[in-house]
C-alpha cells in the first residue's frame, strides 16, 4: 500500500482548504487476495470529504465511521485483487479554518485481505502553514527616514532572494523580481 504524496506542505493556515491523497493498493503476491480491506485514518482537525473520493478498486463499497475526537476511520472493502494487479483511492480532506500558524496532521492508511490478516501500513503527513510575506515594496526613501511615505517611488526589475528553512529543517529559497511600483 502506499499513500501519496507522502509529505504535503499546504499554505492553508489560517483560511482552510483541501487536501487530496491516492491510496495505491498493489497485490505482489503469487495468490489473488480476497475480501480485500482498505482503512484510511483521517486525524482529528480535518474532514473527510466522501463526495471527492474517487477509485479504480473493482466493487469497491465505502463505510465512514462518524467523526470523534480521535479522528474518523474510512473503509473501503472490495471482494479481489487478482496477482499483479493495482487499485488506487483518491481521498480529500478539507482544513478547516482557524488552523493555527503551523500545524502537522499525520494520516495512516492500512490494507488487510484473507491472505494477509497483519496489515500493510502507509503514512502521509499533511503541515499546514500560514504563508510568509516581506514587506510591501522597493522603494527610494527620499527623506532617509525608513518610512514608506507618500509619493517616494518604487524601483522596477529589482531582485528580492529570500533564503531559510522551513517548518522541518529543510531549506528553502525564493526569489522574485519587484513590478513598476517596486
């Protein structure tokens, strides 16, 4: 089973918004598997979203369980998944507004079949963030004062470069070029 992507970085805080993954179920084995068993875990804070969901698993059927607050548990059973043969889910959930500035859900996904009583698991994690921005505008400071007054002009085609890391330790880099008014 894998679950994808893997890590989302979604600029989704504080306004809410949508998270979409695919559950990709493959059978390896030399023996079809039957009464095959796909629960996906969505983390207490967002909401699964049943009319998104899509999928290619033959006779699938769908049972959500009500949200709580340790999450919600969807399960999608479908009778065969012949030797070599792959299946895939398309799942969203919805980020509710008023997510705080940096947040990180962590979504299991799980498959057991008759031939195969101990689950196969995959993991995603979702982080919201609340993008980030640097000031307004490149401007000449005519007065020297370090104050954006009126009528002291913007400079055109001047590169901005910020560099960091983000919420993991990874680096970033972003670069922009200022329009007419700087």
């Amino acid at each position: 089973i894998a679950k994808t992507p893997d890590r989302q970085m979604l600029p989704l805080a504080p306004a809410g918004g949508r998270a979409d993954w695919t559950i990709t179920v493959t059978n390896p084995a030399a023996t079809d598997l039957t009464n095959v068993v796909v629960t996906d875990h969505f983390p207490a804070g967002v909401a699964y979203v049943a009319a998104a969901t899509t999928g290619t698993c033959a006779g699938s059927t769908e049972a959500a369980d009500a949200a709580n607050a340790n999450g919600q548990f969807v399960r999608w059973t479908f009778p065969l998944l012949a030797v070599g043969e792959s299946c895939s889910i398309t799942v969203s959930a919805d980020v509710p507004a008023g997510v705080s500035v940096l947040t990180t859900y962590v979504n299991d996904a799980e498959v057991v079949s008759d031939q195969t009583p101990v689950a196969a698991a995959n993991q995603a994690k979702l982080v919201v963030y609340e993008p980030a921005s640097v000031g307004d505008r490149v401007w000449h400071d005519l007065n020297a004062n370090g104050i954006q007054d009126a009528g002291e002009p913007g400079y055109n085609a001047v590169g901005v470069r910020v560099d960091g890391t983000d919420s993991e330790g990874n680096p970033v880099s972003s670069t922009t070029v200022t329009d007419a008014d700087g």
